[in-house]
C-alpha cells in the first residue's frame, strides 16, 4: 500500500557518492555493481513490461537454486546500442532507422552477492553483468514516464551538461524507483548519463 503513495520502505539502492552541478543536476560516482538484465524488442513501453517480468521471474525464484533474490531500486532501461543507430549527431536519443528497438532492461542485485554466490538464471534470456565503477549526471523528476517524457527529460540532461561542459562518454539511461502504480507526482524517476568528470 505503501508503494502507491511513492513511499520506498527497505528497498536497497546501490551505493553512491553525490555532489550538486546545475539545475537540479548531480553527479554522482557508483562503484562497481552486479546486475541481472535482459534484452527486449518491442517499443519503450512494452520492452519495459516484458523486461520486468524476465527479471521479476529470476529475483522471486527462477533460477537454479529456487532462490528468492530482493527486490533493488532502481528498474534501469536504455537502448541496446548493438540494435540501434543514432538519427543524427544532434539527437538527444538513440533511435532506430526502423522496426523495433532492443531495450536493456536491468534490476541491480543486492550488494551482499557476488557474481559466485549468485544463482544462475533459468531463462537464458537474464543475463548476470558486472558494471564497472562509473560517474553519471542525474536528472531526477516525478510524473510521467511514458517515451515522450523520457525523450524531454534526456534532452533537458543533455542540454544542461553541454551547457556546463561536460561530455557524456555513453548512453542514457532511464532509472525507475517506484512501480507503475504510484500516484505519479509521488514517483521518482532518473535519466543518467556517464560521464568523464
């Protein structure tokens, strides 16, 4: 009940350190983390939905060990660069030239697993990742999350960091923290972007 009303009760998020830049921006330097993900053709929606599920179906017990694995926060999603090409050089978003897009859809595991300790996946199509230590630039918002609000607030990302001088060195990515159900001016909703500081 709690989750309606965007109230996050004993969900890990992974560790990070942050400092303010512009704008309701930060920076923010994430060690390393361990990731369950998959890969989805389907438009941003449905790639979102499917992708929750695999994941969900890995964390609550499919896997080989029937290990149930806690849920993290956040949901992260972003394009599949292998699957995608880029418009143009002035695009704020990655799109495809046409048909469907691949989505990385991504759950971060607990800090206390290990790439050892974890149980392999029962569906081949969850894939265990480590992700390195990393800089990203965050924008943080409530409200909606649809593909037209996520393409605004990436170009707003973009827009304030070329602003400021600073260069992503990778793609962006979406981070969801609360489920589709919370009221939306409650959600809390990401873009990050890597960054070379």
């Amino acid at each position: 009940m709690l989750s309606v009303a965007g109230i996050r009760v004993g969900t890990e998020e992974p560790r990070y350190t942050a400092r303010p830049l512009i704008d309701g921006v930060e920076i923010r330097r994430y060690g390393p983390r361990i990731a369950a993900e998959t890969t989805v053709a389907a438009d941003e929606e449905a790639a979102r939905s499917a992708g929750f599920r695999r994941l969900a179906g890995y964390i609550f017990g499919g896997n080989h060990q029937d290990r149930r694995i806690a849920m993290t926060a956040p949901v992260a999603e972003q394009v599949d660069q292998r699957t995608s090409q880029k418009i143009a050089m002035t695009a704020p978003v990655a799109q495809s030239l046409g048909g469907e897009e691949g989505w990385i859809i991504r759950f971060f595991v607990p800090a206390k697993w290990t790439m050892d300790s974890l149980p392999r996946p029962d569906d081949e199509r969850v894939r265990l990742v480590t992700l390195p230590a990393e800089s990203v630039a965050v924008l943080r918002f409530t409200g909606d999350r649809g593909p037209d609000a996520i393409a605004a607030r990436t170009k707003q990302l973009l827009e304030t960091l070329r602003a400021v001088g600073f260069a992503p060195v990778g793609e962006p990515a979406t981070w969801l923290y609360d489920p589709p159900w919370t009221i939306p001016f409650r959600r809390r909703n990401e873009i990050a972007i890597p960054v070379d500081e």
